[in-house]
C-alpha cells in the first residue's frame, strides 16, 4: 500500500529504514521537525538523497563560503552566473559567454569503469546545457592506481573507453586533461571531467521555477531503475566490500521502502548511460532555447527528480505540483520512491508558459525525444512562503510528497566537522629529498632524464587521448599534449578560449594550502603559455572521508589557498564539485584538489603551442634567421625544489618536505609577459614547467616539434637542480632571431628573470646539454612514447 | 550549371550526425553553398551532390549505417546517386553507403578494438573520381583520421575487382590504424561518382583546426566538375 501524506499523519511511530538510507539520528529527527510529523517513505527518499552528502555539501559549506566572499575585483566585469548554479558563466567580449565546470564521477567509475566514466561525461555535459549553452569541449582528469597494478588495467582502459564512447559519440571534441598514477588511487581513481559551453550573454537560462501557471515538462530518456541511490551510496560514503560487490546498499533501502520488505531488488547504482539519446536531447534543448520556449531548466543527474523539481521549485517561487503518473517509466511498475531517486541519464526537466507548450512538444516530436508535462508552478500563501515553500508530488490520486522544497534542496543540514592538523605532518615535512642520492655524472644524468620521461606520469600519453575525437565541430585550435586546450567560438573574428586542468595530490599532501595554489598556478600558467588571458576558475576537490578531522584539515587548507590564491590572481572560482569519500582500504587518497583554469584570447590564430619549431622561411623577416634556430629562454627562478617532485617519487618513491615555493604575483607577471608576447606573435613555442622539471619541457617540446636543441649551463649550476627541480612560476620559450630583443625587453619592463639557455637546432636531431648529456630524439621518443602502450596493449 | 550560380552542395544530417556543421563549413570554405537536408524529408531539395557526414546515426545501433539507409532521405539519395548524382560519404556517411550498397564491402570494429583518433597519412590512389580530381594521382595527403568501426573489409573477390577498375579512391600509408584489408581507406563506385572514405578530409580544411588544408580538394574536385557540367 503506498505511503500517503494521511497515512503518515496517521502513524507516527512506524519505523522508517532512515540509517540504511544514510540518514543519520539526528537528520531523520530534523525532518519530522521541519514536517510535524513523519516523513513518507517518498519524502524520506527525497530527503535522504538530496542531504547526502553529493547533493547538500553538508560537510564543506562552511569552508566553501570563502570561495564566494573573497572575490576578486575583476569578478565584477566577467561574472555572469557564479557558485550556485548549475554552472558559472563568464563573458569573454564580443557578446558571447562561456560556461564550464568540473565534476567527478569516481566511485561509479570504480564500481562499472566503463558507464561510470560515461556518465559523468553525460552528466557534466547536462549540466552546461542547463545554462543555455552548446557544449563544446570536453576535457578528463585522470587519477589512477600504479600504472602497473592489475587492477589498474581493469579500470584504466575502461574508463578511457567510456568517455571515448560517449564524448565521441556526443560529438564533443576532448581537448584536454591529466592522466596521474599513485598508489592511493588504487581503490578509488579519481574520473573527473570538465565541459565547456558557449551561449550568447543574453541568453543564460537558469534552474528556476517561477510564473504561477507556467508548466513543468519532463523531456528525455524513460525513467528506470537504474542508478537508484548512486548520490548517497556511491558518492557519499567510503567504499567497503558490500558496496564494491553490489552496490545496493541504499536501493535496498529504498526498495524496502516500496514494497513493504517484500522483495529486495539487486540492480547496480552506477547508472547506464545512452550518448544518442544525450545527443539528440542536446540539439533539441538548442532548438528549444533558440525557439525562446524555455523559462527555466534544470538537468536530471544525481538525485533524479527529487533534485530536479525540490531545486527549480525552490530556487524559483517556491510552489510546484507533480504529476508522477505522468512520468514516462522504462517500467510500469515501479513504486512512487524509484520514481523520484532514479538517476536514469538522458533526462531534462523545464518550466515552460502554458502558451508554448504546444510548441516545446513539437519541437521535442522533431528530435524523436519524449515529453511530457508533469507538472506546474502553483501559488503559495504567505503561511507557505515562509515555510520555504510547498511542492505536493501525487502517484495515482494520492499525495505522497507535501514538503517545503527550501528545506529539501537548499537548507539541508551543514556540519561543522572538526579540524586536526595529522600529527605525521611535522614529519613528513621534515623528510627532505637533500638525503636522496643525486645524479651527478653525465651517465647519471641520462639515465634519471630517460627513466623519468618514460615513468608513467611523465611519459607520452597518446594511447588514452587518440581514442578521443579532438576534431569534432571543427573549432578545435589546440588539444592534448598542448598546455592548454583552445577552441574556437566566432568563426567570422577568431575569438576564442583556452581550459586546462591542473592538480599534484603529492603537492598537496605535504602542504595542502600551498598545493591548492600550486595547482591553480600550474592551470593559469598553462592557459597563458597558449597566449590566452587566464579569466575564471572552477574546482574539482576529491578527498578523503569528512569524518576523518586529518582529511577535513587538509580540505579546509585546501579551499582556503584555492580562494586566496584566486584572489591574488584575480580569477574567480565560478563554481565546481567536491568528492569526499575517495579512500583506498583505511586511507584517503593524496588530497587532490583539480583546478581548471579559462582563459580567452581574441584571436586563435595568435595562439602558441609547446613544440619548438624548425625554422619556416615563410615566416622570415631577414635573411638572418635562416642561419640561427629560434633562441631558446627560461623564464623565472630555478631554486633547489624537489619536495614532492617526480624525481623523487618516480626514482626513489619519496614523499617528503616542503612542495616548490608559491609566488602568485610572479605567476601574474609570467602570465602577462606571455600573453603580451603572443598578441605581438613573439612567440615561435611556449611550454609551461612542471612536473619533471626544465628536462621533461625540454623533451616535450623537442619531440613535438620534432627538432632538436643544444642546450648550455648557466655558469654555476647544478646540472640535476636546474634540469629537475620543479620550481614554479616558471616557462620555457623559443624565440626567433629577429623578435629576441622585443621579448627581453617586455620580460624586463615586468622585471620578469629570464636566461637565454640555447638554441632550437633542427639540424641536431637531439637533445644536448653542454657538459651534462646529449640524447637522441629517437631515443628520447622511444622510452617517452613506449610506455602506456606496454602497460595497456 | 554556369561559373556564375555558386553549386549547392547538399549535407545530410541524421539524427546523431556530428560532422554536419563541419562538411558545411568545407563545402562553405571550398566556395559553395552548403544546403541542410533533413533525414526524415525524403527530399534533396535540387541540390547539385550530397555529402552524408561523419557522426553515430541512430546512435549506430544494432549495426554502423544500418538504420540510417532507411531513412526518408536515403531514398533520393540512392536513387540519384544511380543516376550520376556526386555523393560523398564521410566515416559514418561511408558506412550508410555500404548499408545502402552503392558501395561493396563493409566496416567492422577497428582491428585494435579501440576507438582511433589521428592524424593519418593518405595516398590519393584514384585522382579521376568526382570527389578527387583536384589531386595529383599518387598525392601524399594528411587529413584526420577517427572511428571505432572503420576497418574496411571485403570477399577477395570483390577486393581484387576494386584493385583492377582502380576503385580503389584512398590508401592508408605509414601504418594501417584500423586492419583495413589491402590499407584501403575509401572506395568508389564503378562511375567514380558516388566516393565514401572512413578519413575525414572536411578537418583539413585550415591549418588553424585541423593538421593541413590537403582536405579541401574533395569538395573543389565536384565543384570543378559541376562547374564543367
């Protein structure tokens, strides 16, 4: 028998499985508070999915606020949407806005690599178009186990293929990304994805659901039983062997709920995704914004309906009936509670005027997609409004939801949890590399660069980034292994955007505040090493259990650097996603804040890739240049830095002392003197310094260009410091003759150091280092580009 | 047709096409217009040829192309295609041609069982088709390469018939991607009217998107040919 509102006022003392729902003692009793008397089990599912932890933020909110109240000054011209909706939107000039943000999908993607990975790709996506906007690109941070652990190769290849098979299929070229391999993502890989979308600025659409009368349609996919309790079984709560195995935790609970204890159903809470379904929802929803027939809109990911209409409703005037008999179900039977926690993909939910409902469903009849009105926005009574609200959900002529949907969407709990600096840090910080044994001969030196450009988080990443379709759309200006990705978004003026993500979890776990920054640093400098003006920010923080006070201390470090840093770089965070939960056995994974960085530059055709070039006599201004390669120069402070450095992992599995020392106001004159250089077209190549130090850029873009390049010692280095440390704000470019003296003089009006350090020489065909090694691009591409391809064939 | 009337270069697109936009935007940089055709409109609109572009039709379910040879508008297409009308089919538009078998073989899962995405080195094998006259014969082209079902097979028979009328529009050098048999990339029909390729040369149509401009000559090969009609 269903569980009506008049039952539940009825029977007070029923006891609910609110604990195997993830509600906690506390939780259920605040819900019988907030509704004077207890849930139905309908509202319990919706109140269970959407307090969890994905949905509400309960552990992080209190942290999160710095994002939106330290705000940098530039916010103000560029901030069309920030932190709260669906996505933030930027305006990047010629009346045309981006929209990007970040989420991860990395439970699912353990549980069911392939389709986990899928739908965060379809999920993400339907966020973006949630704001008005295309999708455009698309772009994946990976975080595995060891490159060469068993499970790995379960899981790697197919969350690759899973985001190839819906992103391409979506027709979204994939432009970017991390692929990162550490011992702490072996039970947890972190599958985040990041979409990026253009809309005109005057045409952002938001989740709200005003205009008493107007309607709410459901459009999309058929509601299933899949992916019932993903959010709060998957995404909130660390894994053990029940959930691993079957994943069913919650549905059970959920299912109890809808037959009374008598059948208990075991299907998977990863969801199944449908790319063809997703790409036709996309070119209708464009056809729907372009038509003016929407108000509001709001996609169906996490929390299905229960999100969808207690978030629209809430957001908007507050008052929402829904029909659920109107529901298109995959299967007739499902009970009122599957309804509203499904989180089948494909799914779209608007607020249209009762006048252009006629055209909505023609539209939606072109594309073949199916949609029905569920619902509409109902007028509340001042009693009601305060209450936060009144949506009535009814199933078969009975009310089974009556609840003010603030309480449900948007003022669920918010904890406090304690902070405790882990007393290992003391320790670890006083680890220092300066104990490890250096390299020091030239066969040393070539035998650390070779093993360190062939180690997995070092070496050539084109066995993952070809089964992504980076052309599609034909706006595709730049794409992995540049630093950044770029796209094109007007034909006719060549205005354009760059993304790149960026995260060192090891940075991370020795100074989370300084690793946060390092991070954003490492994003915004790639952005600016293509030529484009590093704009906006959004963030992607995937850590350990919020219980653990260790892991909470890391997130608050996190967050705090992330907002100063931004401050500092005047990019704001526009929105993003956190992940807790992610712990491999007993331990939380390195904390890994991923940060994406937009940047916008006003014409593509000024934008520099990271290879060095062979000289082009089409370029030439004197007859000069054809006798010299394109200078090659170092721009900022080498220091002694290998804290958490990949030199110190890769060879001696070293996690220890202090991370690269950050200097933000210095990454702010490194990222204006390249983007100055580019508008200028000074620059033949740009390549941003990381991971692997001066010696891996040097190698990345030899091998890029295919050319080589002679290389001299400043007088007094240490051939190992300065080729391997990973000291940040820094950059390597190559000039050409003719533009050298420009570039050194934009570089001194910024008191930007820089070091003339060689020469591009196509004739070499390797890479030499005066005095320290000289190694041949065959030999170089070898151990670069062989390893994935051993790992995974 | 005259020099003076720009040629109307027909682009079909599917439910699930994704290289629509991109061979209209070739045909549009090649000097034609380009005219949307609907799949579900069994009407080309007086178009001049037809490009099916690359994408997943139908989401390519139960087989690549299976279900979009029955739509409304493959039945013009395959009408006038016998007819001499210039088609060209792109990765996905290839696959409907074979499902429409106005060309022989078919394409099955890449040998490597992975979707391929590259930049893939051609020789034009056939430069006398519709959509290849703009090329030197034997011309070493680079155009992007990418799908998950591209791998050409076909019965030796009609490989060694494809081999001897010089049938053979397209060949992959520098390593085969994806286990075509003989390295065949693309195919024509006996006329050399109706060409379908698994590469796709509407992404080599500028340096700035795409690896080379080599891709452009498809479209100004049937431009010239209509213009000389």
């Amino acid at each position: 028998m269903v569980d009506t509102v008049e039952t539940a006022a009825g029977t007070p003392d029923e006891p609910q499985p609110y604990a195997e729902l993830g509600l906690k003692d506390d939780e259920y009793a605040r819900i019988r508070a907030i509704l004077g008397r207890r849930p139905t089990s309908a509202e319990l599912t919706m109140y269970s999915v959407m307090w969890s932890e994905h949905c509400s933020y309960k552990s992080s909110k209190v942290h999160l606020r710095q994002l939106a109240e330290k705000v940098p000054a530039e916010a103000g011209e560029i901030l069309l949407a920030g932190i709260g909706e669906n996505a933030g939107v930027v305006d990047i000039g010629q009346g045309w806005a981006i929209t990007f943000k970040i989420e991860s999908h990395n439970h699912p993607s353990y549980v069911e690599p392939y389709q986990g990975a899928a739908t965060g790709v379809g999920g993400i996506v339907r966020d973006i178009m949630s704001m008005g906007a295309r999708p455009v690109a698309v772009l994946d941070p990976l975080r595995f186990g060891p490159a060469d652990a068993p499970d790995t190769r379960r899981v790697l290849p197919g969350v690759v293929a899973g985001i190839g098979g819906y992103g391409n299929c979506l027709g979204l070229p994939n432009i970017g990304g991390e692929l990162v391999f550490d011992p702490s993502y072996a039970g947890n890989p972190l599958v985040n994805a990041l979409c990026v979308g253009v809309l005109r600025k005057d045409r952002i659409t938001l989740a709200h659901a005003s205009g008493v009368g107007n309607k709410i349609i459901l459009f999309g996919a058929k509601t299933g039983r899949d992916g019932i309790g993903g959010v709060s079984v998957l995404a909130s709560a660390t894994f053990d062997d029940d959930t691993v195995l079957a994943g069913d935790t919650v549905l059970a609970g959920v299912s109890v709920l809808a037959d009374g204890g008598k059948r208990k159903q075991k299907r998977p809470s990863v969801q199944v995704g449908d790319p063809f379904a997703e790409k036709v929802l996309i070119e209708c929803c464009l056809e729907l914004f372009d038509a003016g027939l929407v108000v509001g809109i709001q996609d169906l990911g996490g929390a299905g309906l229960s999100c969808a209409t207690s978030e629209l409703a809430s957001a908007g005037a507050g008052g929402m009936t829904v029909d659920l008999d109107q529901v298109h179900l995959r299967e007739a039977s499902m009970a009122p509670e599957e309804i509203l926690a499904s989180e089948s993909q494909e799914r779209m939910c608007a607020v249209v005027a009762p006048e252009r409902v006629a055209d909505f469903l023609a539209a939606c009849a072109r594309w073949d997609v199916t949609a029905r009105v569920i619902g509409e926005v109902t007028a509340l009574s001042p009693e009601e409004a305060r209450r936060g609200g009144r949506l009535v959900i009814t199933w078969r002529g009975e009310t089974i939801v009556d609840v003010p949907p603030r309480t449900v969407a948007h003022e669920g709990p918010v904890y406090d949890r304690p902070v405790q600096r882990p007393s290992t840090q003391d320790a670890l910080a006083a680890d220092d590399p300066a104990r490890l044994p250096r390299p020091s001969t030239p066969e040393e030196l070539r035998e650390t660069l070779l093993r360190l450009v062939a180690s997995p988080n070092l070496c050539d990443k084109s066995w993952v980034t070809e089964q992504y379709d980076r052309y599609v759309q034909g706006n595709t200006v730049l794409a992995q292994p540049e630093d950044a990705g770029m796209v094109r978004v007007e034909e006719s003026t060549g205005l354009g955007v760059a993304v790149a993500t960026d995260g060192n979890g090891r940075y991370c776990r020795l100074d989370p505040y300084a690793g946060a920054q390092l991070a954003l640093a490492e994003a915004y400098r790639n952005v600016a090493a293509t030529g484009a003006r590093p704009l906006a920010v959004t963030n992607c923080l995937n850590f350990g259990s919020p219980e653990d006070p260790g892991v909470m201390w890391q997130f608050a470090e996190a967050v705090r650097g992330l907002a100063d840093g931004c401050l500092v770089l005047g990019t704001p965070v526009t929105g993003g996603n956190v992940s807790f939960y992610n712990s491999t056995g007993e331990t939380a994974i390195l904390p890994t804040p991923v940060v994406g960085v937009l940047g916008v530059l006003d014409d593509v055709a000024r934008r520099v890739r990271h290879g060095f070039q062979a000289y082009d006599d089409t370029d030439s201004d004197t007859d000069s240049d054809t006798d010299s390669g394109a200078a090659i120069i170092l721009l900022g402070e080498t220091r002694d830095e290998l804290g958490g450095s990949e030199w110190a992992w890769a060879l001696h599995g070293h996690l220890g002392g202090r991370p690269p020392a950050v200097d933000l106001a210095r990454e702010r004159l490194l990222a204006e003197v390249l983007v100055d250089a580019a508008r200028e077209r000074l620059l033949a190549s740009a390549h941003d310094l990381s991971d692997g130090g001066l010696a891996q850029a040097l190698v990345e873009s030899c091998l890029a260009g295919r050319v080589g390049a002679r290389i001299g010692l400043p007088a007094g280095a240490d051939p190992f410091v300065w080729l391997f440390s990973e000291s940040a704000g820094r950059a390597v470019v190559s000039i050409r003759a003719g533009d050298e003296q420009r570039f050194i003089d934009l570089c001194a009006e910024r008191a930007l150091p820089w070091a003339r350090i060689g020469t591009v020489d196509p004739g070499l065909g390797a890479l030499v280092v005066d005095g320290a090694l000289a190694i041949s691009l065959t030999e170089l591409r070898t151990a670069w580009a062989g390893t994935l391809p051993a790992l995974f064939e | 047709m005259t020099a003076a009337t720009r040629a109307r270069i027909g682009v079909v697109t599917f439910p699930g096409s994704l290289d629509d936009r991109d061979a209209a935007r070739a045909v549009r940089l090649a000097g034609a217009e380009p005219v949307p055709l609907w799949h579900a409109d069994a009407d080309l609109r007086g178009v001049d040829a037809v490009i099916l572009p690359g994408g997943f039709s139908y989401g390519d379910y139960l087989r690549c192309g299976a279900i979009a040879r029955f739509a409304p508008v493959m039945e013009p297409v395959i009408a006038s295609a016998r007819r001499g009308l210039p088609v060209l089919g792109i990765c996905n538009g290839f696959q409907i041609l074979c499902e429409s078998h106005l060309l022989p073989g078919a394409l099955i899962r890449n040998a490597r069982r992975r979707f391929v995405c590259r930049d893939q080195r051609l020789r034009v094998e056939n430069a006398g088709t519709a959509w290849t006259s703009a090329y030197q014969p034997g011309a070493e082209i680079v155009v992007p390469l990418k799908n998950g079902e591209g791998s050409y097979v076909a019965d030796q028979h009609t490989l060694d018939a494809l081999e001897g009328e010089g049938r053979v529009v397209v060949r992959y050098l520098g390593g085969n991607p994806n286990g075509s048999y003989r390295d065949i990339a693309g195919i024509c029909d006996p006329a050399g009217t109706v060409v379908g390729l698994m590469p796709h040369p509407e992404h080599a149509v500028d340096p700035l998107t795409g690896p080379s401009e080599d891709g452009l000559g498809f479209v100004t090969s049937v431009l010239a040919r209509l213009v000389a009609a």
